[in-house]
C-alpha cells in the first residue's frame, strides 16, 4: 500500500510522508511500543474490536518505559476511527505505535520525544497452516523466551519481538509455519505472536501471564466466551509434552484470530490433526461476536466507526 493517510503526532499526513529520521531512537534502541487492532464489517457496519482495551494496553506499555505519549485514551481512540474513515475502510488491521524519537543518542530515551503513529492495512490470513484440514505447522524453538527479568513482558513492545522474530524465521527456515516457545524454566509460553491453548476432554487450557505470556486480548475474549458458554477453562502452566499429547491445540492473536493446529514437532495433534470440535466451536462463536452478531459480546467490545 502506497496511497492513504497515516496518523502522525496529532494529524493525518500521506502515506509515503510518514517517515523518522535514521537516527531515530526506537529504531537503534528498540524503545518503542505498539498494539495490533481489527475493524470488522459487521451486520451494522463496520467496527473496531476492544478499541479501548487495546488503546489502554498502549499505554499502560507506554507506562513501562517511561514514555508519555501525549495523548488520552479517548484522543488515541478518535484517532484510531479518523485513519479508518480517511482511508476508507471496511476491514483492515490498525497499527498503533509509539516510540522515542529523533534527538539526543544514547541508551537513556528520556531525553528525547515520543511520536505517536497509526497506520491501516487490508492483512490476508496472517499465519496460513499447511497441515491436514487448514491446521498450522508448529515447531518448539531452540530459542528461550525472554522473562520478566530480563523486559516487562506486560508491555507489549518492539524490544521483545527481536526474540519472536528469531523463533519465527527458525521455525521458517525449518518448514514450519510457527514457533512454540519455552520459557527458562521449559514451560510453555506463547508461539513467537501468539498465545497458545490446548484442549483435553473439552477443558480448554492457556499459560498464564506470569510464565512470560502476553496478556493477549483475543486470548482474554476467547475465555470470556468459553466460560459464558459454559466451556471449563484453565489458566496453567503447561509442559512441552502436553502439546503432542492433547486433544486440539490452537492459537490466538489479532492478526491470526483463532487458528488451529495439525502439528507440533513432526508429531500429529489429536487422531487426525484435522481441526477439532472445540477449536471449530471457538471459533465460530468468535466470528460471531466480531462480526455483530452477539447479543452480549458484540455490544461490549465492538466500537462503530460511524
């Protein structure tokens, strides 16, 4: 995408206008964070999903480094809904970012400005599987996660995605759609953009926070609707082994939504590694809220652009 408006600082400016300059430090010191958001063309038109609690997240990341983006929630929520009506959109990905500017060099940010940013793109199917029945290919990675002692993983921030990147290209270059990732202590953690769940005897289970997992927004709605549909769900840790062994394995994240598992490490998730029931369910239950047509979760977390 060449054409269209991206949102700098407090105004819409052109696409290929939108540029830092080369010294700019969260491009040579990684000090900068983001958040990932969805617009859905819903049966009352389109709308934005948990724009507040992304927006939120934003700052909250912001917090962690010591950053004031110079904007309120409700101003970078307006601005969020003006870049899609300036670019015309119906569904797209938006991409908040917030990251120290060009000035003064060196480790220590805090001499220099934060810009803030938002930019919208059409995404085609983020993270495409190549198993049986659409199910993604995962690899465990050699590459640990990252932890609270080393960066605030609460912060969803481009510091931290050096790590994912690593995993992902491994998991590439091996023949593999995605990577699992383990934490120090050999937990389970996320895939390298993604948090995981796996299923057993129609008990859905996710890492928690505190093993170094993202406190992702799909993965949070996803159990809000399992428990309102009555569906047993687990917050826990979970072993290397228990992947190859449960019933379903899938994923969940903004860009890729709800995406099942066929296989981890060469091995063959539940008897066929075609989609399970759960995760079908899940899924559809998910498409229904983000396009409009929950009478509970849509009102909740869908915000009209008009």
């Amino acid at each position: 995408m060449t054409e269209g408006k991206i949102w700098l600082n407090g105004s819409l400016v052109d696409w290929d206008d939108a540029k830092i300059h080369v010294l700019t430090h969260g491009l040579h010191y990684a000090t900068g964070v983001f958040e990932g958001i969805r617009l859905y063309k819903t049966v009352s038109g389109s709308a934005i999903f948990r724009l507040g609690d992304h927006m939120q997240r934003l700052l909250d990341s912001g917090k962690c480094y010591f950053m004031d983006l110079g904007f309120s929630k409700q101003q970078l929520e307006e601005a969020a809904i003006e870049t899609v009506k300036a670019n015309r959109m119906e569904e797209c990905y938006i991409r908040p970012i917030a990251y120290y500017g060009y000035g003064k060099m060196g480790v220590n940010p805090m001499p220099n400005k934060v810009s803030v940013a938002i930019a919208v793109w059409k995404w085609d199917e983020y993270l495409k599987g190549q198993g049986g029945g659409g199910g993604a290919r995962l690899m465990v990675s050699s590459w640990t996660r990252i932890d609270s002692k080393a960066l605030p993983m609460h912060a969803k921030a481009t510091a931290n995605y050096a790590n994912s990147a690593l995993a992902r290209v491994e998991a590439i270059k091996a023949g593999f759609d995605e990577a699992v990732m383990l934490n120090s202590a050999g937990m389970v953690v996320e895939a390298s953009a993604e948090n995981i769940f796996i299923v057993n005897d129609s008990t859905i289970a996710t890492p928690p926070t505190a093993s170094g997992a993202l406190s992702g927004i799909t993965r949070d709605s996803v159990l809000a609707i399992a428990r309102e549909n009555g569906i047993t769900c687990e917050v826990r840790d979970i072993a290397r082994d228990e992947l190859y062994l449960a019933d379903e394995v899938f994923l969940t994240g903004t860009a890729a939504e709800v995406k099942p598992v066929g296989e981890i490490d060469s091995r063959q998730i539940g008897e066929s590694g075609r989609v399970g029931r759960m995760t079908k369910e899940l899924k559809s239950m998910f498409d229904t809220v983000v396009h409009g047509k929950d009478r509970k979760f849509s009102k909740m977390w869908m915000t009209p652009i008009n």
